[in-house]
C-alpha cells in the first residue's frame, strides 16, 4: 500500500469548467494542470467517500449492473481500477474480484459495505504481477485518472492476452431537448458550464483511445439513465456530485436551495452513459511496467 497523498482543496484557476453530458469538449482550456487536479480529485474523494453510487441509485436501472454484465463469466481475476466504494462488487458476486483506489476514505467506505478485498494503490503503477488480471473493470474513471497514457498502459500490463476491460463513461450525446433542458437548469445553478475532466476524450472517444493503445473493442454503446431528483435531499446530492473545483461553499449552498425548489416530486434527469468492452488480443508480448 502507499502512503497518502497530501490532500489540499486549491482552486482552480479559472471557474468550473464543465461536466455535463450537455457540454461540448471545445474550450476545455480552463482544466487544471496534473498535480492541481490530483489534489482536487484526493480531497473530493476524502469528503465525498461514495458519493458517484449514492447517486447513481436515484437511477431507474442500475450502471454498475450494466457494466458488469460482460465480466459476469469472465476467468481469473477481475481488478476494479478506480473502484471507489466498490458498487461493482456487488454485481460480481462469485468473481475472483480485487478493487484498487487511491482514496483511503473511498476504500473504508467500501469495506464498511462489507466489500472486498481491497489495495490502496494509484491506477498507473498497479501492484499487481503482469498478465495477472482476466478482466478490469473501469466504472466511472478513466476520464479522471492522470496520466491516462499510463493508466492504459498498465491495464494492458495486467491483463493476461484475451483479457477483457469493461468501461464505463459519462457520454456528452443522448439526452433529449427537456433533459438537455434539466442539465441546463442545474448548471446553472451551479453556476458553471462543465466538469474539468482531465480527459475528455476518454467519454465518448475512449473507444478510439483504446484501439490507439492496442486494444481491440468488441462493443461501444450508449445508454441513457433516468436519475429521480424528487427531494432537497437528492438535489443535494446531484449538487455534490460533479467535480466542480471552482465552486465555492458559498455557491453550491445556493445552488443546494435552487435546486431543492427544483426537485419535485416525478422530477428526472438523463444520465448518459458509455460502456466500451475491449479485449487485449491475443499474441501481444506481455508488457513489463515502466
Ligand atoms: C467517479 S469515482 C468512481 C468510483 C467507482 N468506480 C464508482 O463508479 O462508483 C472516481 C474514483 O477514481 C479514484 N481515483 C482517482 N484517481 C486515481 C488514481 N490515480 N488511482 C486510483 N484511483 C484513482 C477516486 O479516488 C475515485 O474513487
């Protein structure tokens, strides 16, 4: 295990860039250099343990499920990278399973559901022997994980050839005019445009991405989520839930009132979401870490 990061909430330097699946990656030049964005991510983390499955169980279906469906007979091994509270481990409950943070407070949020096993360690330098893994799961991390090159690096590092990683992503396409609509509402009352993904190519080109680093992608599909935002207490969580550096406590306590006026009672929002499955092929040399 390695020790942990010193988690400090700095401020971005411009306001909160982006996150919403209606926001387009042109101007993405307000996102945070590397080291800015880790100690936001740690800091996020350590006050917010849990806090992206608390949210997606306001969905109508659950993400996590969807995402595990093709690792459900998968053989050996299956490392859940970025695992955060671990809501994967849920759906595989036979698996050879093992999930992988970098939060503390993530992980003890995990073993508190009773999840496990557990090993603190960073997405680009995996304490796991080459060719180990039969599957990675990825739910809601490779847009945020630094330096992504390094992150697919030693997914393929860790998979044995023939492996399969199964991702899961925000996608920026399918929501319809009234959801385009809802997302516009609350970004504004969040008074910010969109999240400051470190890698926004990894939503809806992460396909693209991962056959550029040796993969070769057996589906790329999208489906759209109804998250249910019918009381103050689920607009506060949605108004906790992006990553939003720039959003200061004065802020998100107004953006907490608007929205609970908001949240009534049969109120939805779309949640698009991307699931690539990929397999490593067969035949590439194993990779050494570098
Ligand atoms: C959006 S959360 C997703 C958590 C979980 N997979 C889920 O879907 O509920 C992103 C996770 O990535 C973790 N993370 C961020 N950077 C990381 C890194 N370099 N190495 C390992 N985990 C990292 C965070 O601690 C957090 O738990």
């Amino acid at each position: 295990m390695r020790s942990g990061r010193k988690a400090a909430g700095r401020q971005a330097r411009r306001p909160a860039a982006a996150a919403d699946p209606a926001a387009s990656d042109e101007g993405e030049e307000a996102r945070m250099d590397e080291p800015e964005w880790r100690r936001f991510v740690a800091a996020y983390h350590h006050a917010h343990p849990g806090i992206t499955e608390r949210l997606f169980a306001l969905a109508d279906a659950s993400p996590y499920a969807w995402l595990a469906e093709p690792l459900r007979d998968a053989p050996g091994v299956v490392l859940d990278l970025a695992c955060g509270s671990a809501p994967v481990r849920a759906e595989l409950p036979n698996a050879d399973w093992v999930g992988i943070d970098l939060s503390a407070a993530e992980l003890a949020e995990a073993s508190r559901r009773g999840r496990g096993p557990l090993v603190r360690a960073d997405a680009g330098a995996l304490p796991v022997a080459s060719g180990r893994a039969g599957a990675v799961c990825a739910a809601m991390c490779l847009p945020v994980v630094t330096p992504l090159p390094r992150v697919l690096g030693e997914i393929g590092r860790v998979l044995r050839p023939g492996g399969t990683l199964a991702a899961l992503v925000p996608s920026q396409t399918g929501l319809s005019p009234s959801g385009m609509l809802s997302w516009v509402r609350v970004m504004a009352a969040l008074r910010a445009v969109r999240q400051p993904w470190p890698n926004p190519r990894a939503r809806d080109g992460l396909a693209g991405l991962l056959c550029s680093a040796g993969f070769r992608v057996r589906s790329d599909e999208r489906r759209v989520f109804r998250l249910a935002v019918g009381s103050a207490d689920d607009a506060q969580l949605l108004a906790g839930a992006l990553y939003l550096p720039a959003l200061t406590p004065r802020r998100a306590e107004a953006a907490r009132r608007s929205l609970a006026r908001w949240a009534v009672r049969g109120r939805h929002l779309e949640l698009p979401l991307r699931r690539v499955v990929a397999d490593l092929p067969t035949g590439r040399p194993s990779q050494e870490p570098t």
